[in-house]
C-alpha cells in the first residue's frame, strides 16, 4: 500500500507559461465531453455496481443469479442494471421470459482490469 503524501506544492512565484498553456487548452476536449465523462466515472464510484461489472466481467448472468451471487434483491440488482444499462456500461438479452446482461464492450473490462491493477499495486 502506498504512503499519502500529504503535502501540497505550490509555486514560489506566479509565472504563466502562455505556449503551454495554450497548446493544452487547445486540446482540451468540449466542456460538455468533460461532463460525460465525469458521469460515465461516477457510475463506477458505488461498490454494488462494481461487484455487478465484476460478476458480468465473468459471465453473461441474469438477474436471479447476479440477486443470489450478491446477497441481494432482484429490484435492488434491477435498479442498478437500469443505471449501467442507461450509461451504456451493459447490454440485455432476452431469451424466453429471462433477461440476460452482458458487459456492453471490451472497454468495460479494460477499465475494471485497469483500475484493479491500479489499486492493487
């Protein structure tokens, strides 16, 4: 686990670099993607929909078995696929009566590999 540097660094002495500052606000995308994707990131930040992603990282599963693999409600899993669904984090699939729920892409995954990695290190 890695230590928290609680320090905060600050200049000595106000100098704006105009060239830099420039070129990056050049290539800063629109506010409104900024937006989105502030969005899209805060679909991950509750624990339940991670174990949901993490259980479909798995496999394609429907509600009953995504209920009974994570000790909850079939609403309760239900009210948070609509969430992932809505944000296009996942996909259904009907078959007969069941619904059955997928990682909507491989980026989905990348994302959770990645950030696991990333805490994990």
């Amino acid at each position: 686990m890695k230590t928290e540097d609680t320090t905060v660094e600050l200049c000595s002495f106000l100098h704006v670099h105009e060239d830099l500052v420039a070129r990056v606000m050049a290539s800063l995308p629109p506010e409104d993607t900024l937006n989105r994707l502030a969005d899209f990131f805060k679909v991950f930040a509750d624990p339940t929909r991670i174990r949901i992603l993490s259980v479909l990282l798995c496999s394609e599963t429907c509600v009953c078995d995504i209920a009974q693999l994570l000790g909850m409600t079939q609403p309760a899993i239900s009210h948070q696929l609509r969430m992932l669904k809505q944000m296009d984090l996942v996909r259904a699939r009907r078959e007969g009566k069941t619904v059955f729920y997928s990682l909507a892409d491989g980026h989905i995954a990348s994302i959770l590999s990645q950030g696991k990695e990333h805490i994990l290190e």
